[in-house]
C-alpha cells in the first residue's frame, strides 16, 4: 500500500556504511522535506529499519529469482535491494529469510471489503492493494483515507463507491437523496449514466464501477442479459474521464460486453461469455480482462460467498466456460488481471492464491500469474508508479513463501510473512 505523504525519517542516517546508499538517501530526504513543504502535513508513520538477508527475490519482473539478495526496507519504503554486500543500517532489524522467497504484496482488483477486519483479512492474505468494486456507504473511500493515514492495517484501497446499475442499491438513495429523481426511473439513458457518474465523482471515488449485465451470484437474474446500450457506457465513460477516472465493468453476457468495450471501459470485469471477435477488439483497445474465476468455482460449491442450490447448478455450466473464455482471452493477448471478488468477510474461503492457480491452469506461466496480480494488475488500477515491483524507491509492500512460486504458483497459498509499507502484519517465520 501506500501512504499519502513521505514518512519521518529515523536516524540511522549518520551510520551508514555505504556512500551509494547515503546519497541515495540524501535526495530521498531532500524529496521528502519537498513533499511534506508542498503538502503541509504532519501525519507521519514510524516503522523500523528492516534488512531481509538470503532472500530469493521475485521482483515483478525477472525470469528468475535473484538469490542471495538483500532488502533494507525503511520509512515504507524499499532503498535497497542487490547481491553484494550491503551493509545494514546501525539499529536495524535483521531478518535473515534463509533461501525464502520474496515476492511484491498482492493486487487484488476487484474486491467488496465492507469493514477493518475484512481489510485485515486481505492484508495477511497477502493483499496489500485492493480495487473496490462496489459497496454501500462510500465505506472505500473512507477505508483508503484511513490506510493512506496509516490509521489501519489495510492494504491501499482503490475506491468506486457503488455500482452504476438500473436499479442501485437502496442505501446509495438514503447516502444521496439529491439523487431521489432517479429511483421511479432507474438508471437509464446517457443522462441518468452521467448523473449518477459525478454523484460518484463528487465523493471522491478512484474509479467507477457499472454493470453493464446482470449479475451471476444472485439465483434470479440471469447474467447474460444486458443491462446498457453503447450509447449509455459511453456517457459514463465520458463524465469519468472529465475527471481522469477509469470506468471499470461487470459484464458475463457478451452483448453487454461488447458495449462496454466498445463504449471504451478500462476493465472488464468476469467475462464469462465474450465471444473471440469480443476478445480480439479488447486486445486493440488494451482492455484489461478480470476474470474472477475462482469465484466461480465458490457458487459451484457449498459454504463461502455464496451458499445457494440455484447457484451451485449455475456456477457448474458457468465454470467451465469462464475458463475457456480466460485462456482464450489470455492465448490472443488480452491483459488479464487476478483478482478474487470476495469481501473477505468471515466466511470466505476464496483468496488471491487460488486465482493465481487458476490462472496457470487456463495457460498464464507462473510468472505471468503472478504478474496478473502485481505489475500488470498495478499499471490497470493506477498504482504501477508506486507498487507492484519489488524495486528500489517502491512500497516495501513483500510477501514471503517458503518454496518457489515460479516452479509451483501453489507455494503463494502458504504465507510465511506480510510486509504492508514497511511494516510487518504477518510473522509465522519465527525460525
Ligand atoms: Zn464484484
């Protein structure tokens, strides 16, 4: 995650070892005091100076592990990282991971985490960026304000407020009466799309989520049917870009799909049913796809996010296809991203890993899965110029498994270790 200004710096600066490291050090300072002038704020975080020693580094972006690497992580943020002999900072804590293997916080770009516990529940699952898509009470927005604040253990939190759909939520009514007019009409036409867009915009949302079809996890609707017409997507896409924020959406059918590619979305989210002439127009466009399969597989079974007999015989045709329809998108190029859609609440049983393994067995190579779910995922939500890539000068935002994600993406089910911006919220290494 991310905070919203530079933290207070400790003082090991005096004794550092390396000149290369003080330098580096001294146009961070010099940046920060920038920052915190140009800001005016004081809210500040303190965390420990971390060194890991003997990781086997998975940046985000090499082929292979980088093994017998040093990270110094402070203030939240990754200064160093690298083979040689890096000193550790005097003061610092350091941990040495004994050949484990290190790899960037998890993306999850679509979740709906209502409450801190379910933001905790992502963080030591190894999420340390989530994109809500969709939930009552503008309760994202406040979430990110507060993570951003260092207030909660939280991964950073993308917002969108709630779904544009014809028939929204009651509470979006009860948080926004001025939007009264459009309960008997239901969100309808290019103006209702516009209207509510900056109803959303006026709350300060990251993103805009709409359902351009009907959903699959409620046993009445049918997910194939189109919710929106081009004309109406692209209304919305239009009064979002005003303000330079991306549409992102739901579509299963592939008419409604198609709309919302065409109506220029920056994400799909599922795509069950997109036909390959769908597909190919998102790899012209570069619309991301977030598939969500392992979702999917949740309405097939009993217990978890959905637990109804109706579902369980849907998510059995649906299943299948939303794997074919994966591999396909991902065989003709289209960026896929991983993601849960999952509110991490108390009975969820679906986390990023199994996506991950999901997206391996529809054809992503291990290290493409977890890209899907770090770089790529990073570039899609807005956040690749400060996570998503263990580097130096990004979040410290680490994962630590005890065995080679790249030979087995199954190794990501077993966390060892979470470091949220610098701060470790998971410890089971206690080697
Ligand atoms: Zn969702």
């Amino acid at each position: 995650m991310s905070r919203s200004m530079l933290p207070h710096r400790t003082s090991q600066r005096s004794s550092l070892a390396s000149i290369s490291f003080r330098t580096s050090l001294a146009v961070f300072v010099s940046m920060a005091v920038l920052l915190v002038a140009v800001s005016g704020s004081s809210a500040r975080l303190q965390t420990e100076t971390l060194v890991f020693t003997n990781a086997n580094v998975i940046d985000g972006l090499s082929a292979q592990p980088l093994s017998g690497a040093t990270i110094i992580v402070s203030d939240g943020k990754i200064q160093r990282i690298g083979t040689g002999t890096l000193q550790a900072p005097a003061g610092a804590k350091v941990i040495d991971l004994k050949g484990k293997y290190v790899i960037p916080g998890l993306i999850d770009a679509h979740v709906h985490i209502n409450d801190f516990e379910a933001a905790r529940r992502a963080l030591i699952s190894g999420v340390t960026t989530a994109r809500s898509m969709g939930v009552s009470h503008f309760v994202d927005v406040g979430m990110r304000k507060l993570a951003a604040a260092g207030k909660i253990d939280s991964p950073e939190i993308l917002s969108a407020g709630y779904h544009v759909r014809p028939r929204p939520a009651d509470a979006l009514f009860i948080d926004m009466p001025e939007l009264a007019g459009l309960m008997r009409s239901g969100v309808r036409g290019p103006d209702a799309m516009r209207e509510m867009g900056r109803a959303m915009l006026s709350r300060g949302v990251n993103w805009i989520k709409t359902n351009a079809t009907a959903r699959a996890g409620l046993p009445n609707t049918d997910p194939r049917e189109p919710y929106y017409s081009e004309a109406e997507l692209a209304a919305l896409v239009e009064e979002g870009a005003k303000s330079s924020i991306p549409v992102a959406a739901h579509a299963h059918g592939d008419e409604g799909g198609r709309a919302a590619v065409m109506a220029g979305v920056r994400s799909i989210e599922h795509g069950t049913y997109l036909s390959k002439e769908t597909l190919s127009i998102m790899v012209e466009k570069g619309t991301y796809l977030v598939p969500t399969i392992a979702v999917v597989s949740d309405l097939t079974r009993p217990g978890g996010d959905y637990d109804n007999p109706v579902l369980e015989v849907r998510g059995r045709h649906m299943l299948p296809r939303i794997r074919e329809t994966a591999a396909l998108a991902h065989k003709l190029g289209v960026k896929i991203v991983a993601a849960t859609d999952t509110g991490y609440g108390p009975n969820s049983t679906l986390r990023m890993s199994q996506e991950l393994e999901e997206l391996v067995h529809v054809g992503l190579s291990p290290l493409q899965a977890i890209q899907s779910a770090t770089v790529v995922a990073a570039e899609l939500v807005g956040v690749a110029d400060h996570t998503g890539k263990i580097a130096a000068g990004f979040d410290a935002d680490l994962i630590v498994v005890e065995r080679n994600p790249l030979e087995n993406i199954g190794a990501i089910h077993d966390l060892l270790m979470v470091v949220n911006n610098g701060k470790i919220v998971l410890n089971r290494a206690s080697w």
